[in-house]
C-alpha cells in the first residue's frame, strides 16, 4: 500500500478508504492504535501474522501487546466504500474531520490530517530522507 489521500470523518464517524486500498485489504481488516498517534489498518493476512508471532512470545512479552488486541477493531466496507470507527479510536489518534490516510507499504495508517502535515514538515527534508536511507544500509 502506496500513496497518501485525504478524506473526511463524517458525523456519524464513519470514513471513505481509497479505492486503490479497498483490494489489499480484502473483506474484512482490522484498526487499532498505531505508533505516533495514528490508527493502524491491517490486511486480515497481516493480522494473522501479528497474532501467531504474538502467540509464540513468552507470556511476559505477549502482554506487552495488550492494549494493541484490546482496541483493536475489525472492519467491513459499507456498500460506500466506508468503515466506521469507534469513538475510542477517533479519540486516541485525534481524529474530528479531515484525516490522511497513507500507505505504509504492509499496512495503511490514519493520521489527523493537521498532526499528519506537522510531521511531515518536521521530517520532508533530504537530510532526514539521506539518514534512514544510511540507516537502512540503502
């Protein structure tokens, strides 16, 4: 998943995901937290991939996971081509009414769109670009 789209929340909560996702992320897919106060959506395929290695860690570590399962919530497309997302979600990652959804390359993720553009100003530069790619051994 590729690209960067911007849409809006509408009153009920419910969210348009591109066209171009709807494909890769299949029947049915799953949003939950994301790292830097975004919300994740994975493939059912990914999904089951992040449950059978969270399966296979000590139960120490597995719990460590806890709140990512807990508000995670799993997602059909309305007829529209829309998701709603729970209150609890909306509220985690700041989300009112314009949003950004972009592709991660595995999964997709929904920024606030105003959180989203600070980000990306903080970190569009070619030095930043030059550093992951060294650290990437690119």
């Amino acid at each position: 998943m590729t690209g960067e789209y911007q849409h809006n929340i509408d009153a009920k909560g419910r969210l348009f995901i591109p066209a171009r996702f709807r494909e890769e992320l299949g029947e049915y897919f799953y949003v939950t937290i994301g790292i830097d106060k975004c919300l994740s959506i994975y493939p059912q395929k990914m999904w089951a991939e992040i449950e059978r290695k969270t399966s296979e860690l000590p139960l120490a570590k597995a719990r460590a996971m806890r709140l990512f399962f807990a508000n995670a919530s799993r997602c059909e497309l309305d007829a529209q081509g829309r998701i709603l997302l729970p209150a609890k979600l909306r509220s985690y990652a700041g989300l009112t009414k314009d949003v950004v959804v972009i592709g991660t390359m595995t999964h997709a993720e929904i920024w606030d769109a105003a959180t989203y553009r600070r980000m990306e100003e903080e970190t569009l530069t070619p030095e930043y670009l030059a550093g992951v790619m060294e650290e990437l051994l690119f």
